[in-house]
C-alpha cells in the first residue's frame, strides 16, 4: 500500500446493522468508481451503483466482494474481524435518458428512508457530437444535466440524513476561460478542438451547481473534485481506436499517465475522503472543491464566480422544464 492508500484507515467504519450509512453511486462499476465502491464496501457502507448495463455491473460488485475479502485476509490488524463490510445494490439508470433517472430515484426512494452520500461520479470525456433521445449535448447530459436532476430528486433523503453530495469535476474545465452559455451547440470543426470545449463547459458547470446547492440547501454537505489525471481508463477508448491516429493518441496518453497520471485507485482517494471524512463539515466546507487525494484546491475564476453559477442553474432548470422534469 501507499501511503495515500494508508490514509483511508483514518476513516470511519461502520456497522450495518447498528449504523446503517447508505450511498448512491452513478458510474460504479469501472475506473475511479470501481475503485471508490470498494472502499466504501469495506467502509460498511450500503451502496447503490447505479448503472445501464445490469450484466456489468453485477460483474463488477462480484469483483468487488472479491477483492475486498482479499484484502481483508491480508490485514494484520486486530480489529479487522470487528469491521463489517457493507452491501452494494443495483439500481438501472442510463444518463443519457433522463427518465431512466428519474425512475431509477423512485426505486431508491422506495428502498430507503434517508441517504447519506450521493456522488455524481459517471462521466464521458471528448465525445463527437451528438444529442441524446432528451435533445442535449452527450457531453452536457451525462455529466452535468442527469446528475442535476439526480440531486434534487434524492434530495429530501439526503437532508434526512444530513448527508452530502459529491461531484466529479475535471481539471478540464480550466478550459472555459470565459463564461459560456450551456445552449451553445459548439458543432464545429474540428470535432478534437471542440469536443474539449463541450467537455469543459460540462465540467464546469459541475462546479457551478455544486456551489449554488451549497448556498440553496446549506443542511447538505456539497463538494466538488478533480480525481486526478486517471489515463487508465475507457474514458479515452474513443481516440484510441480511431483510424490511423488511434496509435498516435494511445501513445501520447500513456507519456501523459507516465509523468502526470494517477491509477484508478489513487484516482477515488479524494472521493472517499468527501464521502467519509468526519474533518468535513458544512459549516466551513460548503461548496469547497478538491482535488487529487483529497486535497483543498481553488477552481477556475469562471467556476467561482457566482452570477455565472446562478445562469447556469436557472439554464438548467429551464431547459429540464421545458421537457417535463418540474424542478426547483
């Protein structure tokens, strides 16, 4: 283990049986999701994986309780026997169709009383452009607009349980140097330049709203991160299998992971540490954002300035009127 990974002993554990702590995850069956499933597992946490794909995700939480047992026989602490694990159900939610979300949270809002940890963790990255069956950007959609919609829905249960709401930000959106509209298209050529653009104001606004739900439902802890450069992912399988520059892009990604990237591992740190770190607080760490391990960091001057974070969610909750989805 390293020393990062030591850390994670600092957090509390919990009984599931006389301490029940209940998650919800989107995107928790691959990556940096797998990754934080499995702490909070061997945390004692119950978790919801929500997810498109039942025969994935079933795989992934047998590989989860797998690994987990694996590493908990390898612990020489006297405690271990003392620490239970938790439990991990899965919820069908596809983000880029935002009646699945919807349906999705009324399964958990009939499974339980009250949540204690929402993360929006699910992602794309530099997609082509498209627009889901929901008449948005893919990019937008599934990173922004389906975890906005997913938080204000659980919303009640996790006031319930003073929980908290931890978003996936990227460094990316340091790409948005001026404030952009959501309702640009930015259908341009080349797709490789703007793509990025289309993912930064995604990643943004992520910030974005994590600040206003901070000022608007101050009972609920909310944080947003960047993981880390985490290039062992399938995040980047669109420029790795494009024709004849697919081997370009594969071998500039792994020089970048080589100096700069963290593993998938390293990479659900700093989620693991929002979601259980009791140092943590809504009276002096609302709205905060982190990165890497879990360290305070600063976003962008366009993610922290609030006049653009209250366009944004008055954008959002507009455009999710216009297509049935009444929110606040």
């Amino acid at each position: 283990m390293t020393k990062k990974m030591i850390d994670l002993e600092s957090l509390p554990y919990y009984d599931p049986l006389t301490n029940k702590k209940v998650a919800v995850i989107t995107g928790g069956n691959s990556g940096i999701g797998w990754y934080t499933v499995l702490h909070l597992y061997m945390h004692g946490v119950i978790i919801y994986i929500c997810g498109r794909n039942s025969h994935k995700v079933n795989r992934a939480m047998k590989d989860i309780q797998n690994e987990a047992f694996r590493r908990r026989s390898l612990e020489k602490h006297d405690f271990k026997e003392e620490r239970s694990f938790g439990a991990m159900i899965y919820i069908h939610m596809d983000l880029t169709d935002l009646k699945t979300v919807e349906r999705g949270c009324l399964k958990i809002i009939g499974l339980e009383r009250q949540i204690d940890i929402l993360i929006n963790n699910a992602a794309v990255l530099a997609l082509p452009y498209e627009l889901t069956k929901d008449g948005f950007e893919i990019q937008l959609q599934t990173n922004y607009i389906a975890h906005f919609l997913l938080s204000l829905r659980l919303l009640p249960l996790l006031k319930k349980g003073h929980g908290r709401i931890i978003t996936l930000s990227s460094v990316g959106h340091l790409l948005e140097f001026k404030y952009w509209k959501l309702d640009i298209k930015w259908d341009y050529k080349p797709n490789m330049i703007f793509t990025w653009i289309r993912y930064a104001v995604a990643k943004t606004a992520s910030i974005q709203y994590t600040k206003m739900l901070s000022i608007k439902h101050p009972d609920v802890l909310c944080l947003s991160l960047h993981p880390g450069l985490v290039m062992n992912t399938n995040l980047f399988s669109y420029w790795t299998r494009l024709p004849l520059v697919g081997i370009f892009f594969w071998v500039l990604f792994q020089i970048i992971g080589y100096f700069f990237g963290v593993s998938n591992e390293e990479g659900s740190i700093a989620t693991v540490r929002c979601a259980l770190s009791a140092d943590l607080t809504v009276e002096k760490d609302n709205g905060k954002y982190f990165t890497t391990g879990g360290v305070e960091s600063t976003s962008s001057r366009v993610a922290n300035n609030l006049d653009n974070a209250a366009s944004t969610w008055i954008w959002t909750v507009r455009a999710l009127k216009e297509r049935g989805f009444d929110v606040k």
